[in-house]
C-alpha cells in the first residue's frame, strides 16, 4: 500500500497552483487534508501524475460573516470550524454534522473544499450544503464561477469542477429568524460513514407553521440527496408526529439508496424515514425556542 | 522470602519499552543492503494460470529480482499439515495444504502467484503491477451448502468432491433417548466469517550470513520453534543453523501461528539466493487475504429436554468453511464440536461435521478457535427451551450443571489434543450466583415491564460456557542466575502481548527471592531456547507458566546448596530474599545471588562430579490434558427499535480459570476478549460475493469495535485450582471472547420481545441493517419442529 | 525528482532529501530510524501513526514527507526525556493501558494532545477522542483508566 509515482508541487500563491492546474489538467490533483485522497492513492485506487499541495495557501483558509451569508475558504479544516463562533451560531446545521465526520486526528487534517470536491454521497458535508442551498465558488487561470450545491454534485465523487478548476470558497446563507436545523445520522461506529443521514432545515412563519423547509441526505444515492416534494409538502403545516410522519414518508420516496456490506437499501430507506421525522420535529422545536 | 509477588497485580516489567517506542517489532528491523518484497496475488478466487509475463516487471530499475513457482524448482512444496487429524474413528481427512506461489490453479483472492524483489517497497510495488497474469476465471465455491453438493467445480479437482473431512462423535444414544423426551428444539444457526485483524500485520525479515553460515529470521510468529524446525528441513539447514526471533509482536490471537505461510518458506529461501537480507511487512489489504480467517459454519441443531427442563440430548450436524486449505486439521471444528456441550450434563450426544473447502482464504484458530460457534448454538437452543418450558432462563443452566462432585468429569468424547474430552476439576453453580448478583437479573426482570411501558426496550442476556485451555505438547524454560545478581529465563514460546514478561517473573521472582523487575525474560528467540510449541489455545500461562516454575524450583535448590557450602550451614538455615541468602537469625551472614553464581561457575578448581556449573536449570512440563476454565457473561442492553442501534447499558464477566498468576493481566486479557467478541456479535462480518471477492477488505468497512463500542465491563472471578499442573492454574486468552455472540442474541431478543413475535436471531454477526431485517420477518421461523408434550 | 526537507523532530533538526511519494510515516521510522511510530492500515483508520504535527495529532500515514517542511513533529519517542516516563505514559503502566503496545504510541500522542485541551475529560470525553485510536487487544477499558489517572495525577500537581 504504497502510492505510485508523481511529481509534487507546492505553490506559493494561489495563481501558480491554477496554473499548474491547467497545465497539467486531468493528470494533476489538488492535495488538500489528504485524508480521502491519500488512502486512495495507498491502495492505488488513484495515481495522480501531479499532485498540487495547497496547504501552503493560508489565504484560502478563513471563515467570514458577511451580510446574510458566511464564506468559508476551502482548506478550512474540521477542526478550525467546529472552533468557529460564527460556524457555531449561523451555520448551525454545519456544526453538528461535523461531529460526525471521522475522528479528531482526521479533523485535524481534512478540509471543507476537499470533502466537498471528494464528492463522496455518503459524506454528511455535501447533504449539509445542500440543504442549506450553499454556492461553490470555483476558480481557474479563466476565471471565476459560481455553481449552486445543487448542481455541484453531479454522480459519485464526481462534481461539476472543470480539469482546470479550483474550489477556493463555500457561501452559505444564515437562516432568518424562527428557523431551526438538526443533522441526524445512523453509521455504524462513530466516525463511520453514515448509513443514512438527514441534514433539515425548518423555518416558521410568525404563526408557527413552516414556511420553509430543507431536507437533504447523505448515503442516499449517487449524490446528496434532496427531498424537495417532502419539503414543499410542509410548507404552511405545523410540524407534529401526524406532519412529520407523512413528509418522511413521501422523503423515503425521493431518495435513491443503493444499499452496502453495511445496510440494505431497505434499511437505508427506512432510516430515512425516522431520521426525517426525528430531524424535522428537533428543528421545529429549535425553531420556535 | 520476598513478598509473594504470585497473585499480585504486579506492574508489567515491558511497559517501559512499549511506552517509549524503545520496543523492537519486526518493521522496525534495519538491516545494511535490505531489500523489500512484495507479492502479485491473484484477483480472482478461482481461476486457472495460463500464463505469467514478468518481463516488464525485471525490467524495472530497483527490481532484484521476480520469482514465479517455476523458479522455485524443488523448493516448491505444498506446506506441512500442522495437526493430523485426531484417531476418531472413521474420520475422513483429506488434507490439501497451502502452496508459496500458485503454479496452476488459484484457490482464493489474494493467492500469491508472483514474488518481486526490489530495493524498497514502493519499487517492489510497482513491478508488481508490471506483471502480468491471464487467468482463466472458473466459477468459485462460496456458499457452504452448494460446496457440499457440488458435482463440478472442486476447489481441488483430483478430489472429486468439496470434502475436507467428515467426523462423527456421539456419545450414549440421541436416537433412542430422543424418544422420551418432552421437549425437541430443532434450529439452524449460521456463524459467518470474521478475521483476528492484529493492528501489526504479519511480517518476516529474513538474513543470510554466508560468513557465519547462518540464517537469522525474524517473523511475526507464535511459534518461532516450529518456524525454525521447518525452514532448517526446507533449506537443508542444521537447525543450529537457523535463528527464528519472534521480537514484540503486535497481537497474535491464533493466525499469527499457520506455519507455514507461503512468506515465511519464500523470504529465507530468496536471502539466501540473493545473498541480501529481505523484508516483507504485508500491508493491510493484503492481510484480508493472506493471513488466515475463521468463523463460517452452519449448524442444524437438536435438543432434547424433559419437561422439567433437564437435558436429555443434542444432535447436531453442521457444515465448516475451511477455505481454500486445511492445513491446520480439525482443530476449528473439533473445539466446535466439544465446547458445545459446556458446563452442561449432556447424556447424549451425536455430533458430525463435515469441513468443506471453499474459494476463500485459509481458515485457522482465531480467539475462540471454534468453541464459539458450539457455545452458540447451546446457548441459543437452552433459551428457545426455556421459552418453550416456561422456565427461568437462568434456572434452566442452574438445573443442567455438572455438579462440583462429579469431576473430573468425562464426556466420553475426543477433544482436539487428541485426549478425550474430560474437564479437570469446576464448581459452576457460584458462577452463576455472583453472575446474577453483579448483573442484578432478578432487579431488572422485575423493572423491565415499567420501562418497557416507558418506550425503553432494554433486555438481559445470560451465557455460560466452559473452555478447554492449556493444552500439550509440552513447553520449557531455563532460568539462570547471572553474575550481576539478575535472573534470566528463556523460554520457546512467543508472546504476543500476554504479559508474559512479567507473569513469568513473578514465578520466577517468588522461588529465587528477587524483584520481579530482576527478571530478565526472553521469549521467542530460539537461539535462548531450543525447544517448544508456541503461544496458542490459551495455554502459555498454563504450560510455560508451570515449566518456568519448575525450573525455578531448581535454581532455587541449586542456590541454597552453593549458600549451603559458602556458609557451611545447613540449607534450612537459610532463607532467600531481596535478592540474596541469608542465615536466619544471624546478622551480616548474608550473600547475593551473584556472588553466589559466580562461586558455583569457578575459574579455578573443578566442579564436582555429579554437579553442574552455574545456578541454572532447565525444565519441561507437558500437562496430560487441558484444564477447564469456565464463565459466565451478562448484560442488559437497550435496543433503539426503530434503528436497530444499541447501548450496552452493564456487561459481567464472572470467570473460573484456577489459580491467577496476574489479575492486572488476567482482567486485560479478558477485556481484550469481550471487545473481540462484541466485534465478533456486532460489528466484524467478512462479506464475500458469489465470485468469491472480499467486499470489504479495509479497515473503513470491516469495523472493528472502538472505544465507543465497547462497553465497561465488571469482572469478577472463582477460583477451582486445575489439579493437572502444580500451579493450579488455568488458560484464560480466549474466555472473554468466546460467549459474546448468543449473549447478545439472548439480550437483543428480549429487549425487542422478538420471541413474542416469533422471531429469534440465530445468526451472527448482527449489525443494526440485518437486526431489522430479522425483527421485520416476523414469524418467518419456522417453528413447526418444535413440539411439546 | 526529490525535495529537500528540513524540520524539527523531537527537539532534533533534521535535513533530508525525499522522493515526492515517500510517507511521512516511513520517512519517520526508516529515514530516521524513529520507528516507535507504528503503522497499521495505511489508509488513515487504525491510528497508530498518529504523531504530533506542530503538536496537533494527525495521520502520518496520509501526508507526505515532502509536505513536512519547516514543521515541528513530536513522535512518541519524544513523549518522555531521559528514560523518564510522562505523566500519560506512567498511568499507562499503572493501569496496565496495553498490551502487545502496537497501538499505544498513537494513542498516547493522541491523548498527550486531548489531555492538553481537556484537563478535567469525563470517562465519554476519553471514548469519544479515542474512539479514532484502534485498539485489539485491550478492550479500550484499561486505556480509558489510565488516561483518567493521568488527568487526576496532571491536575493534581500545580
Ligand atoms: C478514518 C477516516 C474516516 C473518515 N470518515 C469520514 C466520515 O465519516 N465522513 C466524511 O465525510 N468523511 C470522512 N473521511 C474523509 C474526510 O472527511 C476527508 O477529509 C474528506 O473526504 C476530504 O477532504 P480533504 O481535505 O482531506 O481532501 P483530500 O483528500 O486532499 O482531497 C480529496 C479530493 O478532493 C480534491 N480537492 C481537494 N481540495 C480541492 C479543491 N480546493 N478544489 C478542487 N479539488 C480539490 C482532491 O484532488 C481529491 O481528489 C474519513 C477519512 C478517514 C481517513
Ligand atoms: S497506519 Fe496510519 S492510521 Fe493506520
Ligand atoms: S495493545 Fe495491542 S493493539 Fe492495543
């Protein structure tokens, strides 16, 4: 379990690493933590020619609050914004999702730009942007864009990135007011993978009945998954066992599991279904504390 | 004398290395001029070689050299079987034993079909990916049954049939005695396939001397003797000639002991060619194939009962995976076939297996080695027949015991030592008693109605079992007194993490009346000791424990009569402590043992005839058969019903292994036990598919119980001394993983009230998935042959 | 093509050429013969290789040598100076914290690193920073013991 050969690169900036990028384009791969891309090149699952470090470019670590949204640098790692006041206060839902992910010494490494570019379904992350409809920002030596979560994640540990693309930014919206999230999730150990995970989002109008709902789940398809029917099917309900239980019937609908060595997809399924509800009714009632 | 540090929990005198990495493991071996192998290992579990271009792979810069099993001429062999099987009657074995590089047909994943040598593992690496195979895949044998039927498609085809071996051991007439029973409980139980997964994984460095004209290997073996033995035979060698070191090893549990793995007959064979020292650490995938399984059998079982619950008999006929090859013998099976009967009176008996090969890797003892499976499957029909009787599922054990008068107790069987099956010396009956007291089983029957009504689905389980341990041959050690007052034992075995650097001082420490931290302990260097088995079947305690005893004993003889002479006293005049001799009641008169050593080695004058020099002995003990430990675990769990997720709210382990030598050691070796065999009920399955392939060969997906899985545990002991060994001790490595799995069947079941419903987990492992697919199959078990009069 | 690193391991600098795909694990235990860092899956799960990288613990399985530049490393041969055992690794032996030791360097600069941030850690505190931290032979319970008494023992003494 030894990595095959490739040439390393460290830029100083973050023009040289994009150039570097589109010089060497499919043969070259961007090393952010290391901690998904690293095992694979052990087992030689991936042989990059090139590999660019970009753990020299403290410039693409930050986390900033800025009017109704929070930007995060993508080599932030775990461990920095589970530390982080405004992750904790306006990004709730990223808060206790990242608990989940791995363990301490894998959080000390891995980054939120790399999670989200690893593209793996089963990862809390991507179904955690999802649901909070986040906007990637991608760069090139071209330019710049922006692609919604939604369209960001494309097939299993595929995005929409270009050869030549970077993912240098993460922009969240912060929830209005009377809005409440909770990430649940069922893996076998801690740290684990999820076999099901739900990321929601419940806002209230000022009656108490929901006028926005998010819900998005990892491990339950090519991709995070959303369930937009069970979500707009909420919409100007009170959430109560009776609501709860029929969105996450409808959710168990939407999602396309296909099952592991660890849970069948009828299992996933079901998770699915008490996640949903067991999500939606904690987030009602953060929503309304 | 000394404080008695026998008994004590005594600070271990190996930590200090461990702790600050100073300890040597076989990795860690640094040689000048070291090469690094690495294998080619076949993709497929069953596929024919018909070809194999190795061109582009010597091509390579850094590649030494490419060996296929055409190069390794008459070095070629199938390997040695380890154990025949035992002189039952009409035993079939066919014996197939593993090969150092397949030369025509692959029998598993992970075969090795191509050695490569370069000058580091990364080059090793990738010409191994230079090499190319064209296989012809054929069809694999996976599932048990069908490899029984099989008509086409032989694991070995010149057998014409999947057989491995077929036993039949009964005992008094299950036919006959089935007759008046009141109850007959008939079920099928699968136990699947695990691995031992040591967190080091096996390795060899193996150096040739040319100048010495010795071979040195260093191996991560519990039985560097054997080790030694066969590589002399195999590389016409004086066994003087070779020097096998088992160093630190990184955890045992059974599969570090398949000699010989086809790394250990290749790494020696290529030093010596090359005449450069080789290093092979296999990596982790490559440990999902190439070190040994256990675990897959499938049981269709019968008790029989009378209505007040008292055994009458059980049938059992069930199928074993042995995988690809069976060098290991009956060993699995047989303790299968023994332990199932546990602290129990079983009158009657009639048990047959019939082992079959497979596609799969190797299956040999892991932890457990088997009893497991028929620990198991009594357990789980003793519930079903409580339910059935309406009984106490506690009562129904209590009512079964042999009693403390009836030992030594013989089940008129053959156990897997070849002797028969007859337990030592047990007393089962408090077991229990502080079993239910520590777990509190009549408390939490009464508040289980309440909190079930509170919407908490807790649950007790409750499992006995017994254990044959500390088996023969034989073991030795020499203890010797060195000139700077230290003591030094050698002993053959290897440890593995056992503690045997300190339980063994503390035999020492308390006959020659030093510290234990005084005594030195080399284990597993067959240069220090000559002869021995190994570290396995829970014996090292037992077998090696009592030999150093005995040696000690002389050196302590040896000792009073040089303190005798130094004196000119008599030798109960004095007594031995701190180190040194000394006349009792006389001030001043005192000697250290080093002076003493010196004095009976002299540089002048003669040593007496009939005398040896030095204060040194070496002895033996070879017990005639296995002690019996016994135990009881409990636990109560809480089941989350609609995830199928648990809690392990108390776990117990009550245990009788005779006379403790250690309790620190003692307690963590069952610790390590329990958390192999919650893995083991839980968490750990080898998922193969029907082409054969491992498909989760990593440690992301074969899931090892963590520290969040593993509940605390409150252990509490008996003690029935083993009247086989002046000791009285008896083994205790795998007691604490082998009742795991039907305790949690037993506790799962209650806490979800599954029998209510119809639905009984007989099956392991669990996992949260395959819970819920059971507890939704309700009333999917057949029950139909089940009948009560 | 190689790379120069220079960095500080255990108190020592250190100045070495590496090829790019070299593991700072082997590069630790076969560069530098500082082999009391162990390794045992390769892919980041078991935790053996967990050293300290500018005193946070990480993988060092899953970063390479020539990523280590101008960084300071503790590895479990620098846990304790001159023979004389850390506070963490005495309650280990106390508490009889291993067995074979394969695991335990990882797990002591992992909870070197825990006891820093978290003096006063409850018995769930300790599972859950060791729950990255493979262990097989212990069961967990005897490393859990040690680490309460190395946190007692540290903040009993001022
Ligand atoms: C033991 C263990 C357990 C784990 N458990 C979990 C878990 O439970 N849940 C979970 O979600 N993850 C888990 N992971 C994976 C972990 O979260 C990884 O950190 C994450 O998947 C990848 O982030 P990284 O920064 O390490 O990226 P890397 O591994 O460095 O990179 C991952 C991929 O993204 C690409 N990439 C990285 N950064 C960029 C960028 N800015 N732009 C474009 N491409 C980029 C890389 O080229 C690579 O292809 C686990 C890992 C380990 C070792
Ligand atoms: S060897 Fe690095 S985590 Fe296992
Ligand atoms: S002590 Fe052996 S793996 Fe932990």
């Amino acid at each position: 379990m030894k990595p095959a050969p490739f040439r390393y690169a460290a830029p100083a900036s973050l023009e040289e690493a994009l150039a570097l990028k589109a010089e060497h384009g499919d043969e070259a791969k961007f090393l952010a933590g290391g901690q998904s891309l690293v095992p694979a090149m052990n087992f030689r699952l991936a042989q990059p020619a090139v590999l660019i470090d970009l753990n020299g470019l403290d410039a693409l670590a930050y986390v900033k609050a800025e009017g109704g949204t929070v930007r995060i640098g993508a080599m932030t790692r775990y461990h920095t914004l589970q530390r982080d006041k405004t992750i904790g206060s306006k990004v709730a839902l990223m808060a206790e999702a990242l608990p989940e992910v791995a363990h301490p010494a894998i959080r000390n490494r891995g980054t939120l730009g790399g999670n989200l570019s690893h593209a793996d379904p089963a990862s809390e992350l991507p179904a955690v942007v999802l649901a909070l409809g986040g906007t990637l920002h991608a760069r090139s030596k071209k330019g710049a864009r922006a692609i919604t979560a939604k369209d960001f994640f494309v097939g299993v540990l595929t995005t929409a990135l270009a050869n030549d693309e970077l993912l240098a930014e993460i922009e969240l919206p912060v929830f209005p007011p009377r809005s409440g999230t909770c990430f649940l999730e069922v893996a076998r150990r801690k740290g684990d993978y999820a076999m099901m995970g739900v990321a929601c989002a419940v806002t209230l109008d000022a009656g108490g009945a929901c006028s926005d709902v998010h819900l998005a789940y990892c491990n339950a398809g090519e991709t995070p998954v959303a369930a937009p029917k069970a979500a707009q099917a909420l919409k100007g309900q009170r959430l109560d066992d009776k609501t709860a239980r029929d969105a996450a019937e409808m959710a168990k609908g939407e999602i396309r599991p296909f099952g592991n060595v660890h849970a069948s997809v009828d299992y996933q399924r079901h998770l699915a279904g008490v996640l949903t509800r067991r999500a939606l009714i904690a987030a009602y009632g953060r929503a309304r504390a | 004398m000394s404080t008695r540090s026998f008994g004590q929990p005594i600070k271990r005198n190996e930590d200090a290395r461990l702790l600050q990495g100073k300890a040597l493991f076989v990795d860690d071996v640094e040689l000048p001029r070291l090469l690094h192998a690495a294998f080619v290992r076949s993709p497929h579990a069953h596929a024919r070689i018909r070809g194999i271009d190795t061109s582009a792979a010597k091509k390579r810069a850094g590649v030494v050299a490419v060996y296929t099993a055409a190069d390794l001429g008459d070095y070629w062999k199938p390997g040695p079987l380890l154990l025949p099987p035992p002189p039952i009657e009409g035993v079939v074995f066919n014996e197939r034993t593993q090969v150092p590089l397949v030369k025509d047909k692959v029998r598993h994943a992970g075969e090795p079909v191509v050695l490569v040598i370069a000058e580091d593992r990364y080059i090793a690496e990738d010409a191994a990916g230079d090499v190319v195979v064209d296989y012809e895949a054929l069809p694999a044998v996976v599932d048990l049954e069908k490899a029984r039927d099989a008509k086409t498609g032989f694991v070995h085809d010149d057998l014409k049939t999947n057989v491995a071996a077929h036993v039949r051991q009964t005992k008094g007439d299950y036919a006959k005695a089935v007759a008046g029973a009141a109850c007959v409980i008939k079920r099928r139980f699968l136990y699947d396939r695990g691995t031992s997964l040591p967190i080091e994984t096996r390795g060899v460095v193996a150096q040739w001397d040319g100048k010495a004209d010795r071979l040195t290997v260093w191996d991560t073996t519990q039985a560097p003797v054997f080790i030694r033995n066969g590589l002399a035979a195999m590389l016409n060698l004086s066994e003087r000639q070779v020097r096998v070191i088992a160093p630190f090893i990184g955890g045992g549990f059974g599969p570090k002991i398949m000699m010989f793995y086809p790394e250990e007959v290749l790494l020696p064979w290529a030093a010596m060619k090359l005449d450069r020292p080789i290093k092979w650490i296999e990596d982790r995938f490559e440990h999902f194939f190439a070190t040994t399984h256990e675990r897959g059998q499938l049981h269709d079982a019968e008790i029989a009962l009378s209505k007040d619950g008292r055994i009458i008999g059980v049938k059992d006929v069930f199928l074993h995976d042995t995988g690809a090859y069976d060098p290991y013998g009956l060993t699995v099976p047989i303790n299968s076939q023994c332990t199932l009967l546990g602290p129990y009176i079983v009158p009657n008996y009639d048990s047959t297996f019939t082992a079959l090969f497979t596609n799969k890797p190797i299956v040999t003892p892991y932890r457990g080695a088997g009893r497991q499976h028929g620990v198991f499957v009594m357990e789980r029909l003793l519930d079903i027949a409580a339910r059935e009787l309406k009984m106490d599922r506690a009562e129904i054990r209590r009512i079964n015991f042999i009693p403390p008068d009836a030992f030594p107790y013989d089940n008129q069987i053959i156990y897997q030592d070849f002797a028969p099956l007859v337990y030592d010396s047990g007393n089962y009956q408090p077991i229990l008693d502080k079993a239910l007291k520590a777990i509190g089983y009549k408390q939490f029957l009464e508040e289980q109605p309440a909190l079930r009504a509170a919407g908490k689905h807790q649950g007790i389980g409750l499992v006995c079992y017994v254990e044959g341990t500390g088996i023969g041959p034989y073991e030795g050690a020499k203890v010797q007194v060195q000139g700077s007052g230290k003591v030094s034992l050698a002993t053959g075995i290897g440890t593995q993490g056992q503690g045997h650097y300190t339980s063994f001082a503390q035999i020492v420490a308390d006959q020659v009346g030093v510290a234990v931290t005084d005594v030195d302990v080399v284990t597993g260097d067959t240069d220090q000791f000559y002869w021995g088995a190994g570290t396995f079947a829970s014996r090292g305690a037992v077998v090696a424990g009592n030999a150093v005893n005995d040696a000690a004993k002389v050196v302590r003889q040896k000792i009073l009569r040089t303190a005798a002479e130094h004196f000119e006293c008599a030798e109960e005049d004095l007594a031995l402590s701190n180190g040194a001799v000394s006349v009792v009641g006389v001030p001043g008169k005192t000697v250290k043992l080093g002076v003493l050593a010196d004095e009976a080695n002299p540089m002048r004058g003669a040593v007496k005839p009939g005398t040896e020099p030095g204060l040194e002995a070496t002895s033996y003990f070879g017990p005639e058969m296995g002690a019996t430990a016994a135990g009881i675990h409990a636990m109560i769990v809480e089941v989350d019903p609609e995830t199928c997720t648990l809690e392990i709210k108390k776990y117990v382990v009550v245990h009788d292994c005779g006379t403790v030598i250690n309790p620190l050691i003692l307690a963590g070796q069952i610790h390590g036990g329990v958390a192999q065999g919650v893995g083991n009920a839980f968490y750990e399955q080898l998922v193969f598919d029907d082409r054969g392939q491992l498909l989760n060969a990593s440690l992301a997906d074969y899931l090892i119980p963590t520290a969040l899985d593993v509940p605390r545990m409150t252990l509490d002991h008996t003690v029935t001394p083993s009247p086989l060994n002046p000791l009285g001790i008896k083994g205790a490595g795998e007691a604490g993983a082998i009742p795991v799995g039907p305790l949690f069947a037993q506790a799962i079941e209650d806490a979800l009230g599954l029998p209510g419903q119809g639905v009984e987990l007989n099956e392991i492992p669990l996992s949260p998935s395959r819970l819920w697919e059971l507890a939704g199959a309700l009333a999917k078990i057949d029950t139909s042959a089940t009948r009560v009069r | 093509m190689s790379h120069k690193v220079s960095l500080t391991v255990n108190g020592t600098a250190h100045t070495r050429e590496v090829e790019a795909r070299l593991l700072l694990s082997d590069f630790l235990r076969h560069d530098l013969g500082l082999t009391g860092t162990h390794v045992g899956c390769e892919h980041g799960v078991c935790g053996a290789c967990t050293i300290l990288l500018d005193g946070v613990p990480v993988r060092s399985c899953l970063m390479f040598a020539a990523q280590i530049n101008g960084k300071s490393i503790t590895t479990v041969e620098g846990l304790s100076a001159d023979g004389k055992l850390s506070p963490l690794q005495e309650a280990f032996r106390d508490a009889h914290g291993l067995q074979c030791g394969y695991c335990t360097p990882g797990i002591l600069t992992t909870m070197t690193a825990f006891l820093a941030e978290t003096p006063k850690p409850s018995e769930g505190d300790i599972r859950e920073a060791l729950s990255g931290n493979l262990c097989r032979c212990t069961g967990y319970q005897n490393i859990v013991d040690a680490v309460k008494l190395a946190a007692e023992r540290m903040s009993a003494k001022p």
